[in-house]
C-alpha cells in the first residue's frame, strides 16, 4: 500500500463564500486559509496546492474581541531612517478593511512560492457583493 500523493493535474477547484459579518477576523482568517491550502479535501498533500478560491464577503463587518481596535497596530517601515508608520487596527478598519483580512489570512499559509500560490487565489471584499457569479461561488460555513 502506498501513500496518495495528488498531482497538480488532478486538483478539481472549487469557489467559496465566506461572509465574515458578525465573525471574529481570526475565525474567518483560519477558514479561508484551510480551504486555501486543501485541507478540507482528502486529496491535500502537503506539497501540492489542492486548494481552492476564496472569496471573502463584508470584511469591514468583522469583528475584533477585547481591546485589540484600540492597541493592537499595523506596521510598516520603508527602510529608509525615520521611515517606521503606525497605524491602529481602528483606522485600518474604517479605511481598507480587505487589507486587514488579507493580512490575517497570509499569515496564516506558508512563507514560500507554494504560499504565494495559495494567496493568489484569495479575494476580500468591504460589502456584500462581489463579480464572481460566474464562476458559481457556494458558501461555506464558519465553524468559529
């Protein structure tokens, strides 16, 4: 008996809705880097990329539990002296919070080629619409 091992031929891709209203940033994070990755699939194998696409609906209504709104910050240095920015999780959230989700779910897959595969396959959207209807898109439940 020998082990599975998918091959990236085989991998039938699906589309999955996440609507993140109402649901901790970190809970819908963790989802959509599972179905990202595969391992919802019996096929995953650790170094093929046997997920599939991801479409994140309403990412200005997560939530933030505790006081993480006010003192948890987003930062970024340009490498240049003096070039560190700060920012709160508050304004982040009221000006780009697609940017927050994708943050949260890249941190969450792997920091190589076979990972920027996977996020490439993420979409995040502020409202409730999105322009993949053709692809025929099924929710997916968010078991936080």
């Amino acid at each position: 008996m020998t082990t599975f091992m998918a091959k990236p031929g085989q991998v039938d891709r699906k589309w999955h809705v996440l609507d993140a209203e109402g649901n901790t940033l970190g809970s819908v994070a963790a989802e959509a880097a599972v179905l990202l990755r595969g391992k919802h699939k019996p096929i995953y194998t650790p170094h093929v990329d046997t997920g599939d696409f991801v479409i994140v609906v309403n990412a200005d209504k997560a939530v933030l539990t505790g006081n993480k709104l006010k003192q948890k910050e987003y930062i970024t240095h340009s490498g240049h002296p003096g070039g560190l920015k700060r920012t709160s999780y508050a304004i982040m959230m009221k000006t780009k919070p697609e940017r927050m989700m994708e943050k949260a779910v890249r941190g969450m897959l792997p920091k190589t080629k076979l990972g920027d595969k996977m996020y490439r396959k993420l979409k995040v959207y502020r409202g409730p619409d999105h322009p993949h209807q053709a692809q025929k898109p099924e929710r997916w439940e968010i078991r936080a």
